[in-house]
C-alpha cells in the first residue's frame, strides 16, 4: 500500500516548475541563437530524429513527467530488461547512466533497415512505459491512438451511426426519429430496444441533436422523475460537453415546485448514477463539485512526485441542485477515474449518500506528451503518461482502493439502512427498482 507524507511546500513547488519552464525556454533559445556557431546548429539538427535522441527525449520526459520519482537506476534497468527481452545482444549487467544506454541504443540498432529500427525501438520503449506502475497505464502511442483517445473523451464513436439504428439518413428530423422508433420498437426487445431506446431520446433532444449532428458527439447524461418528487440523473462519462449538459438537465426541472409545494410533482429527492462512468476528462471535476458544493471549497488532490496538488472547487453551488435535500449517490466496480474522484468528494461533505459496492480503484491522471524526435517518417509517436495519483476521502490513494460506498448493497439490510438516513420509502423502493 502506497504511504504518502503530507507536504506543506506545494507554493514552492509550483514556483520551481514555472522558474524552471521559463529559464529552459529562454535559455534553450539564447544557446541556439547567441552561443552555438553555425556549424553546431546543423549538427544538433542532424542529430534529431535517431534512435539516441529519441530513446533520451523519452527517458527525459519519464523523469521529468512521471508522479512518482523514479531513479536513473530504476528507470535503466527497465531499459536493460526491454532490451534483452527483444534481443539487443547487450554484453554489460547494467547500464551505469544514461549515455551507456544511448550507446547501447545506438549499437542494437546497427545493421537493421528502417522498419526494424522501428519496430525494435517501438517495443522496447512501449514495454518499459507500460512497466511504470500501475503497470499498463502509461504506453506509446501512434498518431492513430492518440486521435482514438481524442474521440474517447470526446464520446465520439466514429463507428457507430445512431441514425443508421432507426434506419434514418444523418440528420433526419426529429419527428422522422419517432416515427421510426415508433415503427421498430414495437417489435424490439431486450439490447435491441435499448439501441432504439438510446438513438431516439439522443436524437430528440435539440441540444444533443444538434451536437451529434455536427460532431459525433453522444450524450453523457441522462434524466427523468421516477416518481412524484424524485429526480434521476445517470452520468455516464465525463467529456468535454458535459458541464453544460449537467447545467441544462438540472435547468429542465427548475419550473417542477420544491419540496413543501402542495403539487404533486414536487422535487425534493436526488439519485445521481454514477455506475458504469469511466471518467474521462477530469479538468472539469472541479466545476462539478461546485454546483454541489460553493465555489472555493477544498475540493481534492493530486499527488505528484512527493506534493500533494490541491484543487478547489470553481463555480458556485446551482440552486436548481440545493433544493434537493436527499441525494442518493449510486456506485459500483465500474465507477473509475473522474467519477471516483466526485464520489469521494461528495462522501467527505456528506453531500450525497453512497450506495452500491467499492468502486474500480482506477486512481491516475494521463497525459499526452507529444515527442520532438521521431524514429520514422510513416509515423508519428507521441507518449502516454501517468502523470498524478488521486486521493479519496481518507486522503489514501484510490489507485488499487476504490471509494468505498456509506450503504453497501451487499448487505442484505441496505434498504433498512437507507432508510434511516432519509426516512423516504418511495426513494428506497425507487433505488431498489434502479439496482
């Protein structure tokens, strides 16, 4: 289990990193333009794009990137192990610092063509980033990845065709989705339905129409009332729409009476799905928690190389979430990354209630590194980092933990549980019905 002391110097830290930007930046432009003579400036072009400056520029941005604070010996043996792996028919034990690893880099790849210099540098490096603990999560990623990964985020699925599920031209009007789905759904069930189901509530909704229509991008969340005075919001994923497609769901029900109204549609009950959400882009959590918290509140931490980061929330509590004075937060195994974060966030203010089972325990934060040097002119590389560790509640790492739920649906008495923090049988029965 991974221990982490807390640091009060995370000012400085902040400072050193941009001292340190800005003097690389001026002083990399002053050595090219002030002090190297001509003919240095065309060896240093020269050397770009090898296999020495390829495997250093990697090495660097490991070090310089990575949460934890890898040693030069660690991160060359990784090397050695790659190398040896893949045959580089190394004769030393050990690499005693970077430049014998750049030698020995330069020696493998003596007498190969291009495509098995490719090929070699390619999975060597690959298996030493995807060696970084948690082991799997950092890669190489090719062009083709990369832009893969855009559109994760995104929720863009260049493969799948909504329109094409209802046997609908893109862009067909809203009025032709429901006729269709009125058409095929009468017939459908099970996963076919659901397909039905998904198109013709994305597709009729102008916001989300308008979005898929221009972009490809799918909704992230979901609404309806269950029954009388309670409101169900599944969010599915974290992406770059959906702060503003969480504003305008929780806008839609502003003109439905609050609690003490005398209608029967008032609203004073919240579950909020977080089952199944793999998070996704995490710079938007901050102004997540703050619709449900007030701005300014300590919201959570990054951990990176022995600092913690701390963030605060960004925007101002929503009144169309304050009216709900019961929020029953739903988790499960799937619950990862961004949504781990909100839950144990909204577990330490006692926002929400918790119910469900401890989440995936998928506890990272990315990057994209892009590359200067390259190893081949048919592709273009860039890297895929773990960057930062979140922490949960407890201020424990989530990574390998989970967020554990306040109810857990494991015991058989969980209803009986719910109920004494809410005393609302309709809102049990109603998250009963939902698991």
């Amino acid at each position: 289990m991974l221990k982490i002391p807390r640091s009060k110097s995370f000012g400085k830290f902040l400072i050193l990193i941009l001292v340190f930007t800005v003097g690389l930046g001026i002083g990399a432009r002053f050595l090219n333009e002030q002090v190297l003579p001509f003919g240095n400036k065309q060896s240093l072009v020269a050397e770009k794009n090898t296999p020495k400056s390829f495997v250093s520029e990697i090495y660097d941005k490991i070090k310089e990137n990575y949460w934890n604070n890898i040693s030069d010996a660690e991160l060359l043996d990784l090397f050695k192990l790659s190398m040896d792996r893949n045959g580089a028919g190394l004769t030393v034990v050990k690499f005693e610092d970077k430049n014998k690893l750049l030698d020995a880099v330069s020696k493998s790849v003596a007498g190969m063509n291009d495509e098995q210099k490719n090929q070699f540098l390619a999975t060597v490096v690959s298996q030493v980033l995807s060696s970084l603990a948690p082991a799997g999560r950092s890669g190489l990623y090719t062009q083709k990845q990369e832009e893969q990964l855009k559109n994760t985020v995104s929720n863009i699925n260049p493969e799948k065709d909504l329109y094409k599920d209802l046997g609908l031209k893109k862009g067909a009007s809203e009025s032709a989705v429901l006729d269709s789905f009125k058409k095929l759904s009468a017939s459908a069930s099970g996963e076919q339905l659901k397909t039905l189901t998904y198109a013709k509530d994305t597709l009729t909704q102008k916001d989300q129409k308008e979005r898929y229509d221009k972009a490809g991008i799918e909704p992230t969340i979901f609404t309806k009332i269950l029954s009388p005075g309670i409101l169900y919001v599944q969010f599915k994923k974290f992406s770059p729409t959906s702060l503003e497609e969480f504003q305008k769901a929780f806008e839609n029900y502003e003109q439905v009476p609050s609690s003490g109204s005398k209608s029967d549609t008032s609203l004073n009950a919240l579950i909020f799905d977080l089952r199944g959400n793999v998070g996704g882009a995490i710079d938007a959590t901050a102004y997540f928690l703050g619709f449900f918290l007030g701005k300014g509140q300590y919201a959570f931490d990054f951990y990176h190389k022995g600092e913690y980061l701390p963030f605060k929330t960004q925007t101002d509590k929503m009144q169309s979430i304050t009216r709900f004075k019961q929020v029953v937060v739903l988790i499960d195994q799937n619950s990862q990354s961004s949504a781990e974060m909100m839950a144990a966030s909204l577990k330490k203010y006692h926002t929400g209630v918790l119910v469900g089972v401890p989440t995936k325990g998928w506890g990272t934060v990315e990057r994209v590194f892009p590359l200067d040097n390259q190893i081949s002119s048919k592709e273009k590389y860039s890297i895929f980092l773990v960057h930062s560790l979140t922490l949960r509640d407890d201020n424990q790492p989530i990574e390998g933990r989970g967020v554990e739920p306040d109810i857990s649906i494991k015991d058989a008495a969980w209803p009986q549980k719910l109920l004494q923090y809410f005393n609302n049988q309709p809102l049990v029965d109603s998250v009963k019905s939902i698991l």
